[in-house]
C-alpha cells in the first residue's frame, strides 16, 4: 500500500508483527506473508531484520529451513551481500552480523542478536528428531558466541550468551560446548541469583530433548557447574532435573553414575561445606532410586534384587557412609536405609538392610530407635504369614488386606518421620 511509509523502521517491523498474525490465523494467502517476513531477514536494519527471524521462529522449523528466496529482489530496504537463496543460512548470517557491532549500539545489538539466537535453537530443538542429526545447522552460531564471550566482559551478556550456549547445545558438539561452559565459570563473573537461573534454562532445555545421549551431555554440563562452582549448585535447583533425566530420558544409569563422581570429587578446605551439604541429599537421591529400581520390571517380569549392580553400588554407599559418615550423615543414611526396606517389594532386599541396621545399631551407629522397633515388626509379620504362603501361594483377598492393614499400622508412625526428614520423594512414578 503506498500510503504506508515504509522507510520508517519501525513502520516495517510492525509490518512483520501483522504478517505473523495473519500467517498464524492460517488465511488463504498465508504464503505471501511468510514469504514477506522472509524478506524482512535481509533489511538494511538490523532490528528489523531480527524481528523478522523472531517472527519466523513463530513457525515450524521445517518451513524455515527449506524456504529460499529470490536474492535479485529490487527493494531500497532490502540488502543482499551475495546470492545466497536459502532464508535460514541468510539469518543465520545476520545474526552474526549482529554480534560483529562496535561501539554505542554494541550492547543492544549482541544482546538483540543473542536472543534471535537462542529463538532459532527453540525452533530446531522442537522438531522431532533433532537428537538424532549428524550435523548441527547451528553450528556457526556457536562459534560467533564463544568470540563474543572471548571479547565482552558485560556481566550481563555474557549471561545470555551463556543461556544460548545451554539452548544450542548438541550431543554433536558436546565437547566444544563444554569447553565454553567450563571456561566461562572459571572467568567467574555470573552472579549466583543469574546461575541459579541458568539452572532453569537447562531444566527447560532437558524437556525438549528427552533423549539418553543428550541427558549425558547435561550431567557433563552439571558436573562441570558443580566442580567449578559447588556453593551455587543447591539441591531445590538440580532436584528436578536430575528427576526429568531420570524419568523422561530414561537415564537412571548414567544418573548415578554422575551421583558418585560427586560424591567421589575432592575440594579444597574453603568448599567443603557447600560440598558436604550437597553430598547429604545426594544420599537422600540414592535412596529414593533404590526405591524406585526396587520396582522396576524388566522384560521378563522381574524385579532387580541384591545381585543388581545398581542396586548393590547404591547400598554400598549408604552403608558405608552410615559407618564413617558424621551423626547428621549417619541420620541420613539410616532414614535412607529404612525407606528402601519400607517400600521395596523385594523380600531378600528388606532382610539385607534389616540385618545391617540391626549390626549397626549394636556396634554403636545412630539408627533412631522407632525404625529398628518398626523393623523387627514388620520381619516378624513376615514370619508369621509364611506359614500361609507355603501351603496357599494364592492369598485370598480377606488375607491379603490383613496383611496390607497389619503393614500400615506398623508403617504409619516410622514413615511420616522418614518423609519428613528426607523432605521430597524424588521419584513417585512406581
């Protein structure tokens, strides 16, 4: 419409908001709009010419990596250095030219530049089997972040470079990746109210991708946040993740693989208590994934049990931090110890942690007395109804709720001191 003035730059990007709503609601010439906004990458503006990436990222991914565009366009708005065709590679380009900008107009224009980077990576990661690329399409913004973080010494960017660093992350570029995360921390400069939000941005990222090679790269990720700055990483922040990873990448594994170097990093004397701290519930972590592969069934419909290696690194650890762990560590350990034996339906399992906390208890280890009461109870019930089991294997169902009920009457006291004192389940999905 030539009543429009169009060399106002704020004129077009309002333009771009209006073909994004118009494409959005899906009307009959929705392609030329799209088309449009394709366009509106290339302006001489840069502002304008992120508004139109942010706007793209509105669509699918597919749609914008496979759209190319004429390069011989006759438009004043319009700048094109070659004949490049393809839109994502011409935004992609654009961006970066962002990130190059010196002077006044560099703080707004890397900072604008960083979030159309980290809208482009939301895009990618939303199509499904992104996981699975050989290459990342991305990769070029990756190597334009790490030279911004090398020359800006903004708190504040560097921030949402780091952020972006977390949104662009792939199995395929892992090492690079982790290579930047480590050396930024080293450089200390973050904030710990920024880190802790970080710690977001990964529990948002690790949702997209719910995959086991790249839950590998996050605990990688993790570790290296812990072991550079341990007072940072708090239990409310990695609790969640580490739950998705668990549940939703299926990487309980590799999960615990990732608690013991934990547990098993040394530090100097000023970070031990942010190191010990952590390390209590980590233990409380370990039990509740005892819990939870106690109930796992495997293909043939059985349950892991004493000779699971899991299983059996898990109880290891309790234990032996139950006899060479401080009183608050051995309350720990003990509480632990008694919800795995509470809730566990292997019966070879409960005998085990029964005979360790009965040994414990006579060799002077802190094992409250309401659990070690609680556990000679419920063995004897066990005893008691195996007479039953042998000659009738199938219970009726008046025996079966007496024996749900006689259970109950002997949990209910000890278990409210065991969920009170470890705070939150961590896995409740058995």
């Amino acid at each position: 419409d030539s009543s429009i003035n169009f060399e106002d730059h704020l004129t077009r990007k309002y333009f771009i908001k209006i073909c994004v709503s118009l494409v959005s609601s899906k009307i009959n010439d929705e392609e030329e709009f799209y088309t449009a906004i394709c366009y509106m990458v290339n302006d001489i503006n840069l502002s304008v010419a992120l508004e139109a990436i942010q706007g793209l990222c509105s669509f699918e991914w597919e749609r914008l990596r496979d759209k190319e565009i004429d390069p011989n366009c006759d438009s004043e708005f319009l700048k094109f250095k070659d004949n490049t065709r393809r839109v994502l590679d011409i935004a992609i380009n654009k961006i970066i030219e962002g990130f190059a900008v010196k002077g006044k107009r560099a703080f707004p224009s890397i900072h604008a530049s960083t979030r159309a980077c980290i809208s482009l990576a939301k895009t990618y990661i939303s199509h499904i089997g992104h996981e699975k690329d050989q290459e990342h399409p991305l990769e070029k913004l990756l190597i334009a972040l790490s030279n911004v973080l090398k020359n800006t010494k903004n708190i504040r960017l560097r921030f949402y470079i780091t952020k972006a660093f977390i949104w662009l992350s792939h199995v395929n570029k892992s090492q690079f990746i982790l290579s930047v995360l480590e050396a930024e921390y080293k450089f200390n400069l973050i904030s710990k109210k920024n880190f802790q939000n970080i710690f977001e941005e990964v529990k948002l990222r690790v949702k997209e991708t719910p995959d086991l090679n790249f839950a590998k790269l996050i605990l990688e990720i993790l570790y290296t946040f812990w072991k550079i700055r341990p007072e940072l990483v708090t239990y409310d922040k990695i609790l969640p993740i580490l739950e998705i990873l668990s549940n939703e990448c299926d990487a309980s594994k590799e999960l615990l693989q990732y608690l013991f170097r934990i547990l098993d990093f040394g530090f100097s004397h000023e970070k031990k208590c942010s190191k010990l701290n952590l390390h209590r519930q980590i233990y409380i972590i370990l039990g509740e994934i005892a819990i939870n592969l106690s109930y796992k069934i495997d293909n043939n419909g059985n349950t892991p049990d004493l000779n699971s290696r899991s299983l059996l690194s898990i109880l290891v650890r309790l234990e032996k931090h139950l006899f060479l762990g401080s009183l608050e560590d051995q309350r720990i350990c003990s509480y632990s110890l008694a919800k795995i034996f509470f809730q566990s339906n292997d019966i070879d399992l409960k005998y085990h942690i029964f005979e360790f906390l009965d040994s414990a208890r006579y060799n002077g280890i802190f094992v409250p007395k309401i659990i070690q009461t609680t556990l000679n109870e419920i063995i004897n019930l066990n005893n008691n109804w195996k007479d039953v089991k042998s000659n009738n294997k199938n219970l009726t169902e008046d025996q079966k709720n007496q024996i749900n009920d006689e259970s109950l009457a002997f949990l209910s006291p000890v278990l409210s001191i065991c969920v009170n004192s470890t705070k939150e389940t961590m896995f409740n999905n058995h």
